[in-house]
C-alpha cells in the first residue's frame, strides 16, 4: 500500500461545528487531492494540492477549505459541518513526473457524520 | 451528461468465466484512463491504466481503449469469487495536467461460485 494515512477515520460531529480531516502521506508525492464518496455520485473531487501552499478548488468545493503547510500533509476543513456534508472523505497521491505520473492512489478514508 | 458513465449493475458472472466491464466518456481529448477496484467499506485500488489504443494485459485482468468509440472496458478473466467488488473507471478529461481525475460511478461484480 502506498504511505497514506488519515486521521480520524471515523468521526461522528454535530451540525455547525468545525471540522479538520488529516491526510499524511510517507512518498514525498508533490500531488494530493481529497474526494468525497456518496452512493449515487461516486468519487467526487473537493480540492487539490500541487505543492506546498499550492491548491485549487475542484468539483464540490463550496463549504470546504484546505491547507497545505508540508509536502507530507494536507487538511481538509468544515468550517461549519452541514448534514450534507455526511459521507466518506478519501485523501489521494501522486506522483510529481514520470509516464504514471498521473496515477491517483488512495488513503484509507474517513467516515464523517454530522447530525 | 455525465462526463464518466458505467453500467452500475450488479453484474453476475460464475466463477472462472470472463468479467467483461465497460465505460464511456464525453471528452474527446482524454487521455488517461484508469480502472479502480473498490471493495465494500475499503478505499479504490488502482488495478490498471491505459493510455493507448488498443489492449494492455496484467495478469488476469486486460484494459481496453478506443477513443475513435470514447469508451474504455476492463476484461477479467477467470473470475474468481475475491474478484467481487465495485470497480471504477476513471478519466482524466485533458493533458493539460493530472488535478481532474473524473470518476464513474461503478458497476458492482458478483462473481457466483
């Protein structure tokens, strides 16, 4: 398995509070992404990261921000968790060049719930 | 329309026959395609990716790629019953780099012993 982690893995909030999903990662990847899994719509892109400091917004950004501070890390945030926001959250890496640069491999996942 | 769209099943194929998955996609100019497995409660794992035309073979599994047709398919063959999972095909919609990685929404397989 590629060195990916993420903390909590499992988090059960309530509808307001401020939310902050770690992703870590061991392989000096310059890219990271978060996703969100909901049955329906698949694996959906929320924001991205191409470097230190370096993000951008994708598919289902709104209500969610990003940080980057260190190659290893990137965070995921709900400033404000809205039941809407219930669903699986999946860090993903890549690699910076090569042929494969462009193969996305996947953390464990987060299972968030907010009543 | 969907950029990425997958049949999503269940398929059921016995055990030892071929698994035959298909996917199509909007963008012409996509030039990535990939194909995840996905078994319940775990996170997708990158089983192949194809970047020509034509057929690439690992192990049991072959990916095929027509753009002319803008559809990508995933053969397994000798299906086994640890090859029941939700698999993905997945596309990135330009060259213009890898930040847009579009994603079906599965086909579920059932490999019936």
């Amino acid at each position: 398995d590629a060195g990916i982690t993420q903390s909590p893995r499992h988090k059960v909030t309530e509808t307001g509070t401020p939310v902050t999903l770690r992703c870590h990662q061991t392989e000096n990847h310059r890219y990271m992404y978060w996703y969100r899994q909901d049955p329906g719509h698949g694996l959906r892109l929320i924001h991205y990261s191409y470097g230190v400091k370096d993000t951008d917004k994708g598919e289902v950004s709104d209500g969610y921000s990003v940080s980057r501070s260190k190659t290893e890390d990137f965070l995921l945030t709900l400033e404000s968790a809205t039941s809407s926001q219930t669903s699986v959250y999946f860090c993903a890496i890549s690699e910076s060049s090569g042929r494969a640069s462009d193969e996305q491999f996947f953390g464990p996942g987060t299972r968030l719930t907010v009543l | 329309q969907k950029e990425v769209e997958q049949n999503s099943g269940p398929l059921s194929v016995p055990e030892g026959a071929i698994a035959s998955l298909n996917c199509t996609y909007s963008d012409r100019v996509s030039q990535s395609f990939f194909w995840y497995r996905q078994y319940s409660g775990k996170s997708p794992e990158l089983i192949m990716s194809i970047y020509s035309n034509g057929d690439k073979e690992d192990g049991r599994f072959t990916a095929q790629l027509n753009k002319a047709s803008q559809y990508v398919s995933l053969l397994i063959r000798d299906s086994q019953p640890s090859d029941s999972a939700t698999y993905l095909c997945a596309v990135i919609p330009s060259d213009f780099g890898n930040e847009k990685l579009t994603f079906g929404t599965g086909t579920r397989l059932t490999i019936i012993p």
